[in-house]
DNA sequence: AAAACACCCTGTTCCTACTTCAGGGTCAAG
DNA sequence: CTTGACCCTGAAGTAGGAACAGGGTGTTTT
C-alpha cells in the first residue's frame, strides 16, 4: 500500500509516517519505480504499536527502547517492566499536580461571581496579590517541578 | 537591581527574563552606561505576576492577554471569567484523560509481574495485540483529543 | 490531447516556552 | 594583571510533529 492508505489505516497523518521513519523508528519501505513508498501489513502494525505506545503517553525514545527490545525476545523483561513504572510514576504525579492546580484556578475564579469592572475584579487582584509573594504557596511549589 | 537579581527574586533564570523581555511580557528595563538591564521593584512585581500565571498552567498568549486588561480597569471583567473557565476545563480534560492513562498502563504492568524474558512477556504482547487493532479502544480514543 | 485533481516526493520552516551555546564585554578582588 | 562572576547579543536546540514551498506522477474528465 503506498503512504495515504497506511496513514489512513493508521489513522495518522502522511508527515507522521515519513516523521518516524527519518527518526528510525518506522522501517523503511521499499520504493516503486517512481519513488513511492510501497508499505506491507509488517508496516502497518510496527506503524499501530507505535501509535499505541503514543496514546500510552510515551516518548519517542521509550518506544525506540521498546522496539529495539522486541528483537530481543531472549532478554530477560525487567527493562519492559522498569519503563512501565517510570510512565505510571509520570503520570501519577502529573495527575497530582494537574489537581492540585485545577482547586486553585476554581478557588481562583470562586472569587468573581458578579459582573463587575476589571478594576474591582477579585481575580485580578488575586492574582496580584499573590505575586507580591504573601500567601501563595504554589508559585514556588510548582517552580520546583 | 540588575538581571541576575531579580531571576534570584523572581525565581526563574536570567534568560527566561531576557526572553519575557523579547516576547513583550515584561517591561523594557532602562539601561546603565555599560548597557546593563536595570530592574525596579514594579518589574518584580510584574515578573511575578508572569510567573505565578505560568505556575497555573496559563500559557504566553492568556498572560499577554490578562497583562493587557490590567492597563484597562475600566472594562467589564467578563473575559477575565471566561479565559479562567476555559483554563478550567482544560486542565479538567486533562486530568480526566491522564486518569484513563494511568489506568491503562497499570492494567498493562499488572500483566507482567514473574520475571521472564521479553520472548514471554505479555507486557509486549499486549502492546501488540492492541496495536493489531482488536480489544483496545484507548488508541482511537486518544487520537481524537 | 489538455486540463483538472488527487496523490506523492524532498526539504525547510514553524509551534511552545524556554534552555544552551558561541563569542564577547564589564567589573571588583587578589 | 589575571581570575572569576556577572552581563550582553544572537543563533540554535528541545518534542513531536504540522504546515508549507516547489515540484513530480497518475487517473479522470473534458
């Protein structure tokens, strides 16, 4: 099948495909006399994993160790099991995060109800207030991360 | 001050100044003779405000946007509200699709816990099989956000 | 046969929010 | 007078593609 077909099996875009395979993680498929890219089913699932492995929220180099490893089978797993960690731990403590920040903005627009004039918005203010440096813990919280 | 004190103050780095500075996010400093930035207190002030944005997910374009509506007290502060209730939702959709995420990769981890060799490892063969389209509705799903 | 249209090619630039680097100037201390 | 800490500008790099420029190919329609 040539590059639209796969991208759209894939669902993908046509960049994407030709994106993974100058970054070697998408074999390279032979080429027709015209110089169309001729891919084959191995194409299209190689295409599929790395396209889960995204919507998993891995990186590109996790995947490259992925599929390095899949030539491997004699290895022992524990490397597999040690990426799995580390992405649960990202997430995890994203997800944290993303919490802690989403009380704030609610906290944060709680304090403007009323149709009022910027120079009375309780939101602006807050915001100001908070970055004179009293009161505001997550400034530096998040400056850490 | 000069540049290298109010990053201390500011908690941020000398270059992120130096670039809120080319983006037009903070003030112009006046210079010495020997062509240094020098800082007043207001620049702290609006340093902060910048970064205390920053630290609640707000990106460049909603900051310039708040910094603008400061200078103009006079105006209804509905579009404060309403960049704060669409930076709500979008941090609320992120965290939901993080929580599918990590739910994901667990249910993943959990499948491989005997130490084995990849040939057997069922981490990957289920990164496979997903990928082989059938049982996995997460790829699709993702796709779309 | 010519034109329109869909598809393919390479290579380059753009996006966010910075960080890093190259190459150089300034200033106080030892 | 040299060392080290600070400052300057401007360009390039980061992740993961998206978008565009400029051109070739293949089928279909006129």
């Amino acid at each position: 099948m040539k590059i639209g077909e796969l991208a759209k099996r894939g669902i993908c875009s046509v960049e994407t495909i030709r994106f993974y395979e100058k970054e070697g993680l998408l074999e390279a498929p032979t080429r027709n006399d015209n110089g169309y890219r001729q891919y084959t089913n191995s194409h299209l699932a190689q295409l599929n994993f790395i396209r889960h492995c995204r919507s998993l929220g891995m990186g590109l180099p996790e995947i490259r160790t992925l599929r390095t490893l899949q030539t491997h089978p004699e290895l022992a797993c524990d490397e597999i099991n040690h990426l799995l960690d580390s992405q649960i731990e990202r997430v995890h403590q994203q997800i944290t995060s993303l919490r802690l920040l989403e009380q704030q903005l609610r906290s944060l627009r709680g304090s403007c109800h009323a149709n009022t004039t910027i120079g009375n918005c309780a939101i602006l203010r807050n915001l100001e207030q908070a970055a004179d440096g009293e009161g505001c813990p997550c400034h530096a919280v998040h400056e850490k991360s």
